[in-house]
C-alpha cells in the first residue's frame, strides 16, 4: 500500500451475538487492536444484543461496542435508551447505538421495516432520552429519572443509503453508517452529500462520523474468501434495490442488473447464509466489485483506497450464516494479524 493523505478511519467489525461467544469475540478483537466492534440485533437469528454486549463491556477495557443494527421497532424507545445509557456508563463511555429501519428482526415477526416518519420520530425521542431531557409519550412527560449526565451522551448512528436517509441523519443523528458495497466512486458520492446536508442543517462535519459497512473475506484462494461473505453480501446488495424498487442509478448497467436479481430472488428464511439460492447466483465479477475479498496483501489495498476516501469508521462485515467455520476463523485471524497491521502501518 503507498502512502496516501486521508482521515485516519476507525477499524470496526461485526460480529453475530452468540451466547458464550460473544465476550470472548470482544476480547479476541480488542487484543488484536481493532477500534469497534458490533453486533446485530436480529432477534430470531441470534441471541439478545444487548445481553451479549452486557458480556463484552465486562471483559474488555477499551475497545468501542455498539448495535449493527438496531431497529424502531422492537424495542420501545424508553427501554432501548435505558439499555443503551446502562451499557454506556458501564463502560465508561464506549456504547454505540446504530439503528436502521429494521430487516431480518422485523421480518421474522411478520413485520416490515419502520415508515421514515416513524424512524423520525423515534430517534428524536431516543436523542431526548439520552440526553436526560423530557419526551412527551401521549401527554406524559418521561424521562430517565437517573441517567448519569457524568457520562457522555450515547452516539446514535442511523443505517442508510438513500438521500432522504442521509438528510435525515445529517438533522437529528450523531452519524451515518452506508451499505453501498465496497466501489470508491459510489462511497465517494455518499460522503459527499453527506457533507453537503451538513452544510446546509449549519453543522459542523468534525462532530458527525460517516462509516461504511464493507463485506470483507481474505484467502490466498479468492473462491473460498467470496463464500466467507457470499450471504452478508447479498444482504448488503439488496438494500440497493429493496421493495420493489429500481437497483440505485449510481450502479454500472452490470452491477444494477446484479442487484435487481438478488432482490428479486432473495429468500428472507436464507436471510445471510451463504448457501441461499440468491446469494449463489450472484456473479462473482460482482461480488468481486462489491465486497473486498482475496489474498491479504490485495485486501489491505483495497480498504487503504477505501480509508482514503475521508471516512470516520470502516466497518467489516467479516462472514455470513452458514459459511465455511473454517473458512471464516481463517480469514479473521488474517484480517486481525496480516491486514490490520499493514493498514495502521501506512495510515500517515
């Protein structure tokens, strides 16, 4: 990798919550230097979040923990924000909230993903919460009566893609988290009017983070590193085209084409698994474009052009359900030993 002027990103991975995995995870990543680690919050998949994160806080000191993500939904905003604080002063101020309008945590419960309006709504009374101010609930003031104002305010990251989304965050969020895949020129795009709604709400792009979530495998064999994240990358591609809607314009001809199949085929009870019908049927030039997979040396290349775009935090997606267990442990113990170190070393 050459020596490239850029913001000096955050290094965060995601991981499933796993009973008796989880807290051993947080340790393992914080041993091995990265910055963050999330957890999904998908209910009927994996177990509790934020009982797994409760596991983690306890058996690190450092690293940053939070949701990737949550969701308006399942939780009522009082509890979620009384979780969150619980977490953050636990930890001495390391929780993050990231929270989207849900997908798999809705779905399996018969659900579909909040209306923005909802979303809105929520995350202005989640801010409130978490700030220890008054939120009125159908003409009662509540509060949380014994939130520590000693500890910083959780951040609260909303997951989007659409413009609509990042004008929205850019007004009432702490920062933004994309799915767009791993292109520079359509995360280049996003970041840009990111900061172009920044400028216009009148705030300051020092005190808001951009992040990107990046599928991401490393094998000397490409085959084998594509089926590490076949199925978190098929996930990823369908938020570009998702209830019925045309694939994103900022797409190649190719790439829309792509993701309007997996859309079209995505089977929800295959949610993230590698062996999902619609997941093997993506080509692999594509999932070679979207995700960032290979050989280590490649991979750290790839995420230093990524880190040079002016990002805050890059987010790896490191495996999907059902993929090689071997596979997977490979190309973790790759990213934290080969990957990371060539990444920190050539950040200016």
């Amino acid at each position: 990798m050459g020596t490239q002027d850029f913001r000096v990103p955050e290094w965060w991975i995601i991981g499933w919550p796993t009973a008796g995995r989880s807290a051993p995870m947080a340790r393992q990543c914080e041993e091995a230097g990265w910055d963050g680690l999330l957890l999904t919050d998908t209910q009927c998949l994996g177990h509790d979040t934020y009982v797994e994160l409760a596991m983690c806080v306890a058996r690190t000191e450092r690293i940053q923990l939070g949701t990737g993500v949550t969701n308006p939904v399942t939780r009522d905003v009082a509890v979620m924000a009384a979780a969150a604080a619980t977490l953050q002063e636990e930890s001495g101020g390391r929780m993050h909230l990231g929270i989207g309008r849900g997908d798999s945590s809705l779905a399996y419960i018969g659900k579909k993903g909040a209306p923005l309006s909802q979303m809105e709504a929520y995350i202005r009374a989640l801010q409130a919460y978490l700030r220890g101010e008054l939120v009125d609930r159908d003409g009662f003031a509540s509060s949380l009566t014994w939130l520590n104002k000693g500890v910083d305010k959780v951040p609260v990251d909303m997951a989007g893609t659409g413009p609509r989304v990042i004008r929205m965050a850019a007004e009432i969020a702490d920062g933004i988290n994309f799915a767009v895949g791993a292109d520079t020129e359509r995360l280049a795009a996003k970041i840009a009017q990111v900061e172009e709604n920044l400028r216009e709400v009148g705030r300051d792009r020092a005190s808001f983070k951009i992040s990107a979530y990046i599928n991401c495998a490393v094998n000397d064999d490409v085959a084998k590193a594509r089926d590490v994240v076949r199925g978190t990358a098929a996930v990823v591609a369908r938020f570009s085209a998702m209830h019925g809607k045309q694939a994103s314009s900022d797409l190649s001809e190719e790439d829309r084409a792509a993701v309007d199949q997996v859309a079209r085929s995505y089977d929800m009870l295959a949610h993230a698994s590698s062996d999902a019908t619609h997941a093997r049927e993506m080509p692999d030039s594509f999932l070679d474009r979207f995700a960032v997979v290979g050989a280590a040396d490649a991979v750290a290349q790839r995420l230093g052009e990524i880190a040079g775009l002016g990002l805050d935090r890059v987010m790896l997606v490191w495996g999907s359900r059902h993929a090689d267990p071997a596979a997977v442990e490979h190309s973790v113990a790759a990213l934290s030993t080969e990957v990371l170190p060539a990444l920190r070393a050539a950040a200016p």
